[in-house]
C-alpha cells in the first residue's frame, strides 16, 4: 500500500476460537498484516483477538482501543482483559468515546458479524460515510449475509445511492485484500491530483472505479 495504513475492523466479542468465523477473520487480519496495513480494532476477545492474532503472526501491527466500566456487566460479555495479541493499547473514558476512537483511526472499515455493539459501530460509521460523502471512509462488509440486511434496508428504510456506493461486500479474505488495493490506488490518484490539498480520502466511488 502507498498511502493507506490503518485498517479498523469491527466483530463479535463472543466468538470462540473453535467457531469458523474466528479462523476466517484470522485469515483475513493475516493477509491484511501482510500488505503493510495496521490493524486496529476493540483490543479484546472474539473477533478482535481473532483479528490482533492473525496480525501479529504475519508480522503486523495491532491497536486495541479498549474501555473498562465499573457497572456495564454485559460489555464485551464481562471479561475485560486484553487479549494478549495487541501492541499498543489506547484506553478511553467511555463506550461512545472508544467508538469514535475507533472510527477517528481507521482509513477504511471492516465489518464483521456481530452483536448490537458492532450494530452501532457499523451505523455510526456509515452514517459518516454518508454525511462526508466524497471524503470519506469506506465501508468493507464481510460475508454473504450481508447482501439479505442491505437489501431489507433498501425495502424499508430510506436510503440514498450515496449509501450503497460508501460500502463493498466481500466473502474471502481476497476479495478484502483487493478491495483495500483498489482504494489504495484512488488515495494515490487523489494525491497526484489534489498535491498540497490531499487529505487522504477520495471522492469517488471507492469500489466501482
């Protein structure tokens, strides 16, 4: 990659090491490791281990950007220990602070399945992609149950094709990889044309050029 370097990957905290999906997110952060990108992610159990493992075996580095109430016993299903797999560790005061941590870091975003957290972190990012369409960040969704969720807010929520053109669903680790090359060589484009004024994101349809 020549400008992208942060990737931010959203995901399930209660997935087992021994549950398919923890070993196709590995496969993915592995690959993703392997092209020079940062991985950023919650910094805790499920697919954010399984993202922070892949990475760092392949060499990469990982951010955990973590948060720890007192009283939200059902955060993260309760266990509140960073997995052993980030290398750097950014705390923050809250849940809304963490997210937009999160989102503040990521160049482009991966979301994987998941619970009501990653329901939120996946609107809230969204919903910015929208709002600076043009310059923004997009959106990586990974796995073919993808296309049924879309397609139910396409019938009954009121989207705009700005909407649709701020996210790509993917369902191989490759697929993520190229993705993330061809945004990459939108930045480079960008940057020649804009010189001085690049800031980093393009604003064209990242996944239709």
């Amino acid at each position: 990659m020549k400008i992208l370097s942060k990737v931010t990957c959203f995901g399930y905290s209660g997935s087992k090491v021994t549950d398919s999906i923890y070993q196709e997110v590995y496969d993915v952060a592995n690959l993703i490791a392997k092209e020079g990108l940062t991985i950023v992610n919650g910094g805790f159990e499920g697919i954010m281990e399984a993202v922070s493992h892949g990475a760092r075996v392949a060499g990469g580095h990982v951010i955990g950007v973590t948060f720890y109430p007192k009283e939200a016993t059902h955060f993260e299903g309760g266990t509140l220990s960073p997995n052993p797999w980030i290398d750097e560790e950014i705390k923050t005061p809250h849940y809304v602070a963490r997210t937009l941590k999160l989102i503040e870091l990521g160049e482009i975003y991966i979301v994987f399945n998941g619970g009501t957290g990653t329901i939120s972190e996946f609107g809230l990012a969204w919903g910015l992609a929208r709002i600076y369409y043009g310059r923004h960040k997009p959106l990586i969704l990974y796995g073919d149950f993808w296309h049924d969720i879309i397609e139910t807010f396409q019938r009954n929520m009121f989207l705009r094709k700005e909407d649709l053109k701020a996210i790509k669903i993917v369902i191989t680790p490759e697929e993520v990889v190229k993705a993330l090359r061809v945004y990459d060589k939108i930045l480079v484009k960008r940057r020649q044309e804009s010189g001085a004024n690049f800031r980093g994101v393009s604003p064209e349809d990242p996944f239709n050029i």
